[in-house]
C-alpha cells in the first residue's frame, strides 16, 4: 500500500467508526503498521498524522481509560455547507466562467472541480455580467503560480531564474515566498530575496525555472513575519512594489492623457516632462505602452532597452525585420 492509499485509507477508518480508535486496533487493520517495532509504528503514525494535519483534517486523540483512541474532528476539518442565494450563486460561477476564459489563469483543474460541486457547468450561457480580469500572463505562467502556490502553503523555499527589465541576462534567485497574487492582469510573488536580503516582488512573467526546495519536504523552510500584510501591499501602487532599488524616470506625455497618469506620475513640467522614482520599472513600461503613440520614455537607458525589444518582437511577430 503506498501513503496516500493508506492515509485515506486511515482517514475513512477513523472517520467512519462509531468511537475512537487504537494505534493498537490500527496495526490490526493496516499492514503497514504491523511492521517494525512499537517506536517505529509510532514514528510512522505521526508522520502520517502530521501530514493530514498539512492538509487540514484534524485528528484528536480521546484519552478514555474505557476506550482511548483516535478520531477525525469533523467540525474543525470541514466547512459548514455553503448556503447561497441564486443570484449569488450566479454571480460566483460568472466569475469563475471569468477566470477559466483566460489561458493564463492558474489551479484551472480546482476551478472546474468548484463549479461542478456547485452544480455550474464550466462553459455555461454567457452571464449578464462579464468581470474582465485584465489580460494575464502567458499560459505557462500559470503552471508557475501553482508551483509558487504550493511552495507557499508548505513554507518551502524556492530556486528560480529572474529575467530584470532591460537586464543582459536573468540572475539565480533564492525566495522564501510570503505571498502570490494578481493585480491588473499580472501575477508576482513577494518574499524574502536572499540575494537581496530583503522583502522583494517578482512577476511572474520574468520568472523561469521555478523549482521548491526538495530537502525535507514535511518541515518548513521558514515562517511568514507576523507583520507581513499581503493586503496591504496589493493596495499599493505597483510603482512601490520593491522589485530592485529605486530608479529615476523620465516620460514625455501629450498634454491630452496626462491626466491619465498624473495620479501615479505626478504633473508633468512645461515641457511636458513627468520625472520620479520607481522601484519597479516595468509597471511603467506597461503604461507607456498602453498610452501608445502619446508617451515616450526618455530614461532609465534600460527600459528603452526592455522596449525596443518589445517592439523588436511585435515586428517580428507580424512577419517583419526586427
């Protein structure tokens, strides 16, 4: 019997049975458990225990002389049914439907496994609603934002490969991930950068070979400061997020969009000239590009870089000379 088969294995037996069960009754039931000495079985026990506990079933030992045992404590394992009204039922499964339309969502499987315990089909009638979520990163970054999900949830260290704005080639990255989410349509993961010795952001999108620590995969790697506030640092301005140290920047903006970035950028100068500091150039990059025709970046020298190659590759896309 592998582990899996035999830790749901355990969780059926303890769960179903009327009263708590014995290690002693367990080794009768389980071979695995019948092998070795008492000290052994017990070690095994306990990782098994320990590992269900990973993943959120509780169990409880029950210290009755009559009847001492284990037991799986359903109201701390489980949720309470979920009980939704039809219209906030729809307007779940909208946003969900939202969410599997974008190739680059990530954890598409639970998505589809969600809808289906709700009773929604994945590719239902189009909703009187549509949630625009941004244009997300590429596919294969959401196969990054699961692995980056898991490591984060066993607070496993992770080894990846970071490609800068404008750098000449991607450095080796060691982070203890605090957290991963979304915002305006790109993912990025803040942790610890032991490079760095700091708390950093990345995009996920600059990320490759993306691997979790493989040593001791049931003991964590670190623990997430009691100060960290992963909400607070989404309500920031991405032009804070400490993706490297702070950067000057230079944009010429046409007098008839200023008004689009003044409330990030501040008021450009008679010229027409916005300067200020980012420590995180490529959400500017993001906003030049967007503003098209009508803004040009005058400086940092690498983010002219980072868009010369963006151009470079929409020509080349199109079947032109780079």
């Amino acid at each position: 019997m592998n582990r899996l088969e035999r830790l749901l294995d355990l969780v059926h037996v303890l769960q179903t049975s009327r009263r708590p069960v014995s290690l002693a009754e367990l080794k009768d039931r389980f071979d695995d458990y019948a092998e070795g000495s008492d000290e052994a079985v017990r070690r095994k026990f306990e990782r098994d225990k320990a590992e269900l506990a990973r993943i959120g079933i509780v169990l409880r030992y029950d210290g009755d002389e009559d009847d001492p045992g284990y037991w799986v404590d359903t109201e701390a394992t489980y949720l309470p049914a979920l009980q939704m009204s039809d219209a906030e039922h729809g307007l779940l499964a909208t946003a969900a439907r939202a969410a599997l339309a974008d190739p680059g969502f990530p954890h598409r499987a639970a998505l589809r496994l969600a809808l289906a315990k709700l009773g929604a089909r994945a590719d239902g009638e189009a909703a009187a609603v549509q949630i625009g979520l941004g244009v997300s990163d590429a596919p294969a970054g959401a196969a990054i934002v699961e692995s980056l999900s898991g490591a984060l949830a066993s607070r496993k260290r992770v080894t990846m490969r970071y490609q800068k704005a404008g750098g000449d080639a991607p450095t080796e990255r060691e982070v203890d991930p605090y957290g991963v989410f979304l915002k305006r349509g790109a993912w990025y993961l803040v942790g610890h950068d032991h490079r760095s010795d700091e708390v950093r952001m990345f995009r996920v999108s600059r990320m490759s070979d993306v691997a979790q620590n493989p040593k001791r995969p049931g003991t964590p790697d670190y623990e997430v400061p009691t100060d960290f506030d992963l909400e607070a640092i989404m309500q920031d301005s991405p032009l804070s997020y400490r993706v490297h140290p702070p950067v000057e920047v230079a944009v010429r903006v046409d007098p008839e969009v200023a008004f689009l970035v003044e409330r990030d950028w501040g008021a450009p100068d008679d010229d027409g000239v916005v300067r200020f500091e980012t420590t995180f150039l490529d959400f500017v990059l993001d906003q030049v590009l967007a503003l098209g025709p009508r803004a040009e970046l005058l400086s940092p020298e690498e983010g002219r870089r980072a868009l010369r190659d963006v151009f470079a590759s929409i020509v080349r896309a199109h079947g032109g000379a780079a």
